[in-house]
C-alpha cells in the first residue's frame, strides 16, 4: 500500500504539472469531451431515418480521430479526411461498376488486384517527404475508403448509396471537430510557431545578457552565487526545437486568417530563423563549457579582456532581447541596430587588444572563449537580424 | 503540356530518390498491398456466418491503421489497439448495463455524463509525456470503443455479441498486419537505432579524420581541392537526431528478440550514446566554421601547432570511428583505447606548446579552432568511451 501510495502521489503530481505547464491542455481535454458527447448524442437519439442507422458511428470515429490540439492540425485532418474519402469514394465506385462488367469469375481476381496496385503504391507516395508532411493522414483513408467501397458486396446502386452516406457522416463528424476547436478557445498552431520562435531568440538573450558577468565571476573568485542559474541553461531546450517548429509551421499553412496573422503568412520564414537562432545555439553551447572550466585565467589577463568581453555579451543580448520583441510585437528591429552596433565596436576592440598587446607566458587556452563569443556571434546576430526586417 | 511534363519528370525523379534512398520502402509497400488484398478479399468472401457481416470492415480499418514501417511501431500500435479495444469495450458494456437500469430518462443523461467524463479524462492523460510516448493510440482507441459500445441502442446481450464481434475483428486485422510485418522482410527499429547511432559516430570520425588536413591546407595555400568534401558535411544529420532517435527507441522497446537484440536491450543506452554524440557535434559544428573563415594565419604560426593539432584531430577521428565499428560488431571497444591515449597525449603537446613559446604580435584569433578543438574532443571521447564500453 505504502508504494501505491507513492504512486499516486507520483501521478498526481504529473497530472498537476502537465496541467500548470500549458493550461490550454485542460481546455482542450474538456472540449474533446463536449464534442464527443454531442456527436455521442447525436449517434443515440438518431433524429434521420434508419438507413442512416449504423453509419452513423463513422462519424464518432471522426471526431476522435481528427481532434487535435491546434486548429491547424486538427483542420488539415478534417481537410484530408474529407477530400481523400470523397476521392476514394468516386473511385472505388467507379472501380466496383467495373469489376461487376466481368461477371462473377473475373471479380475477385480484378478488385484484388486493384486493391493491391492502389495499396502498394499510395503506401509508396507516403515516402515523399512533401507528401508525408502534408498529406499523410489523407492517403491513409484514401487506402482504407478505397478498399472498403469497391470490395463491398452490395449492388452498384447501393454502392452508392452506401459511399455517400459514409461521406455525409464524416463530413458531419469531422466538421464538428472542426468547429469545437475553433469556436471555444481556439489554439493556434500560428501562434504557437510565433511564439516559439521569438522565445528562442529571447533565451539566447538572456543567456548573453548573464554570460559576462557570471564567466568573469567564476573564474575570477573561483565561486559565484548559487540558485537563478537558470538563465544559464534556458538555451539548451533551442538545441533540439527543429522537429517542434517543422511541424507547427506545417499545421501553420492550414490555418485561415486569425489575429494578425493572414492566411498565406510566411511560415517558412519562420523556419529560416529558428535555423539561424539553433546555429547560434550551437555556438553558445560551446562557449557555455568553460563556465564550469577547471583551467583558471590569471586575474591580470581578464582584467585586460574582461571589458569588451562583457560589453560584447550584453550588447549582443540586447540586441536578441529585441529582435524577440519585434518579432512579438511584429514591428521594425529598430531598436537592436544600435546594440549590434555597439556589440561590434566592442567586439573590433577586443581583436585590437589581443593584436597590440604582447602577451606574457600564460596559458593561451583560457582567453579562447570570450574571443570565440566574439566573432561568433556577431555573425548570428547580423544574420538574425536580417531576418527579422522580413518579418 | 511543357510545364505539365516538367512536373511528371520532377516526380519520377522524387519516386527514384525515394526507392533507392531505402529500398525497404518499396518492399514495404508490396507488403502492405499484399495485406490489404488479403484481408479485402477475407471481406468480399466473408467466409463467417451472415451475422458477422459488416463488423468486417472493422478488420481491413485495423490493417490499414496498424501497418507502420518498422516492427517495433506496428506491434506497438496492434497491442496498443487489443488492449485498448478490449478494456474499453468491458467499461463500455458495464457503463451500458448500468444505464438500462436506469430507465428511459435517466439513461441519456447518464451516458452523456460518462462519455464526457472519460473523454475528457483520457484526453487530458494523452499529455503525459511518457504515457504519450507509449499508449497514446491506445486511449485514442480507448475513448472511441467506448463511446460507440456504450452508447449503442442495443439491448444487454447484443451489445455483448456486438463488442465481442467487433473485439475479435480488430484482432484478426491487427494481426495480418503484424504478421505480415515480421514474416516478410521485417524492418526492426531497434536495428535502425543500432546503426544510426553508430553511423553517426562514424559520421563525426569521418570529419575529423578530414578536418586537420584540411584545414591546414585551407589556410596554409588559401586553396583546396574542390569536389569530395561531402565528409565535412556528413556530420551535420546528426544534430537534429534527437527525435528519430527517440521515436526508433521507442518503436524498439516493443521488438521480441531477434538477431542479436534480446528482449530487453538496453535501448536507453543508445539515447545517452546518442545524446553524447550530439554533444560532439555542436562543437564540431562551431569549429567547422573556421573552415572557411576570412582570417588568415601566417604560416610561421600555423607550422608549430599544425602537427599537434592535425595529429589529435585525426588520432580522435580514428578512435571515434573504432567505437562505431566497435558498437556495430558489439565488441568492446578496445581497438580505440591507443587512439585516445595519442590524442591525449597530443593535446598535452599542445597544451605546453601555446605555453612555453612567446608568441609574437600575432593574431590569437587564429589558433582558437585548434586549441578548442583539442580540449573539447578529448573529454567527449572519454565520455563516449565510458558508454561504448557498457554496450
């Protein structure tokens, strides 16, 4: 018992973090239930005629299968649904009409081997990458209608019937997943993709913002300050968000005009600079090891470089924090200009120090990070910017 | 009719790349074909009594929705989806019979009630993280089987022949597919794990076997030769494996044991490996850009630390490419224990060179890339090791 305990304690205290984590997860929980319950409802009282009877389950299937949690995934599966089991439907009708011409014997070898063709090679298309990013879920059903109205037994008339009522309870069911998500609190894939953009941005900020200070503090005194770190490894989760930004953009391009964003908005602009701000992530992931170096600068030497370093980091920051907000706010990055500008300055000036000054016998390793943020990051910040006027 | 051929041409072109980037794709095409035939034609025969008759249909859904490309993710999808199906369907019976005895008024109110609840309940619990990373199609399926079981208009016993009549079909699908995947040609996510981690290892001693000549000669003569330069590219794949690797790891937990994978291998294993290697490759990525920088230097200098350097560069090379070669025959990896140790003692040379020597008025700039590449490969090599050995 003490263990079950343990892990119920455990589970509840999962279930409250996923909840604090992103609230929009509890809404969208409550909304899958509402939908589900009227399209349940729906499928008890049953107002149309008995012939509709049993079909009317497909469009239960529906809504549980394309409700997703942002409008754009969830309307680019109802889109897909949608279209493929009308395509198919046409189809495998036409398909079916064939197959009754050749009499009893050539039916089953012809559907069989249609089923075959058309199984084998739009399971081939999925491969393509364009195809799989978009339509994936759509070829799927086409497969499934397909196989299931041309091998189906009933009169060609029937077929039709059949094929038709089909499509009218999926359009039904995926239509009111459709219009629950969008209508109560909708989430926007759009957003979402903004929002984790300008965020990236701004974790490399604040990274550079404290990386001055805290570098020549704890290599200065060896010691620095427990506890708010975190700034310090809020970038790490950039590393790895190339997956997170490719499939929201992909939902992105479903969505209609919302907010301020139109419908044709650029997402793949957004991807360009989430590419430029994981490239200058990598690059940050390399100047954050010597934070915790155990090669100590002798104290003479940051002195000298300890100045434009800082300045450099900060500015460089700065400038990041901005771009974030104009992206955000979806203005001009007027107000990074100066802080590149500055960042560059301090930036000419430490490569003037390390040129003019003959440097005495010290252990040249140490002076390597503040000189690699330096020239890297100048760089990834122009880039960045250049971006970020696009926007 | 000029742009039309285009786009014909455009897409043979895509369909060869696809083919021969990974012919498994091709047989797993003619696989799925074969399965949905099979099962189609299962259909239009119907060897069962009448009153199985449309619950068929439920088979050839399973075969289409189940059939993934590899093992691992089809067997994860079939167990998750008899489970599910079959856990649902007797909370979906006692929900119903529970509903009966509540009379004509009641029972509407109580289903909706219950629908609502599970919906919600179990679309909140898709969030886990690490439910979702395992079960996720199964509460899918979960909250589907029960909404249509429970609230179906059939009396007590029907309902029961009904979800046992529809449990058994799902099986019967799920299972074509799953055996259809092992027995012809199976494609192993855990083999697919094996040899990505291990070609990305590869991938990044291939780069550094290159990079020490190559860079010297880059900004030794200004010039180097063009064409096979594909290796200081390769290593680039690597740093956004994280999510395939995750999801094959995933996939693999779900293999029985085949080849030289038992059931439980250590798959986590690979993600720590994996995680190490990516490590390496951001550092890689930031040393790869002096490459091409614009800074030059002088040869005088470049003389004293291009044998150290392209030494260590190269000796780390070979002892990563003895890892992979060590993980792909599971042997330990000893073969790569006297490349670290001449890496290590490279790096020392090094080390002691940048001290003892007076540098002149030079540029620092440009011995950063050497001396970072030597202290950050050395420690990513012994971390590597220390992993590889528990392989």
């Amino acid at each position: 018992p003490e263990k079950l305990r343990a892990k119920v304690v455990e589970f509840a205290r999962t279930a409250k973090k996923v909840g604090q984590d992103d609230p929009r997860r509890i809404i969208h929980a409550l909304k899958v239930g509402l939908a589900m319950t009227s399209v349940s409802m729906f499928y008890y009282f049953n107002p149309l005629e008995d012939g509709f009877g049993d079909s009317t389950m497909w469009a239960v299937l529906s809504v549980i299968v394309v409700f997703e949690f942002s409008v754009g995934a969830t309307l680019g599966k109802g889109l897909n649904r949608g279209i493929a089991t009308f395509l198919a439907g046409c189809l495998g009708v036409g398909v079916h009409c064939l197959a009754t011409l050749t009499g009893e014997r050539g039916q089953p070898i012809l559907l069989g081997l249609f089923v075959f063709l058309i199984a084998a090679m739009v399971t081939f298309l999925r491969f393509f990458p364009r195809i799989k990013a978009r339509f994936d879920y759509g070829l799927m059903i086409f497969i499934l209608t397909f196989c299931l109205i041309s091998v189906s037994k009933y009169e060609d008339e029937e077929v039709l019937d059949n094929a038709f009522e089909r499509l009218s309870t999926i359009l039904m069911g995926a239509s009111t997943a459709v219009i629950t998500c969008i209508i109560i609190w909708p989430v926007w894939a759009g957003d979402d993709l903004h929002n984790l953009v300008a965020t990236n941005i701004e974790k490399l900020g604040t990274f550079l913002e404290g990386f001055g200070g805290e570098y020549f503090r704890v290599s200065g005194d060896g010691q620095s300050q427990e506890g708010d770190k975190a700034f310090l490894q809020g970038y790490r989760s950039v590393l790895n968000s190339k997956g997170t930004e490719e499939s929201l953009a992909n939902f992105a391009k479903w969505e209609p005009h919302h907010g301020r964003f139109t419908f044709r908005h650029p997402w793949n602009q957004y991807l360009t600079v989430g590419a430029l701000t994981r490239q200058c992530a990598y690059k940050i992931e390399a100047i954050s090891r010597y934070l915790n170096s155990d090669i100590k600068t002798p104290p003479e030497i940051q002195s000298k470089i300890e100045e434009a370093c800082t300045k450099m980091s900060s500015e460089c920051g700065k400038a990041l924090k901005e771009l974030a907000l104009a992206i955000k706010t979806m203005t001009l990055p007027s107000l990074a200009d100066p802080h590149i500008a500055n960042s560059k300055i301090a930036s000419k000036n430490l490569k003037a120090l390390l040129k003019t000054q003959l440097w005495e016998d010290n252990d040249l390793l140490e002076m390597i990070p503040a000189a690699t943020v330096a020239s890297l990051l100048i760089d990834v910040v122009a880039s960045t910017d250049k971006i970020a006027e696009a926007v």
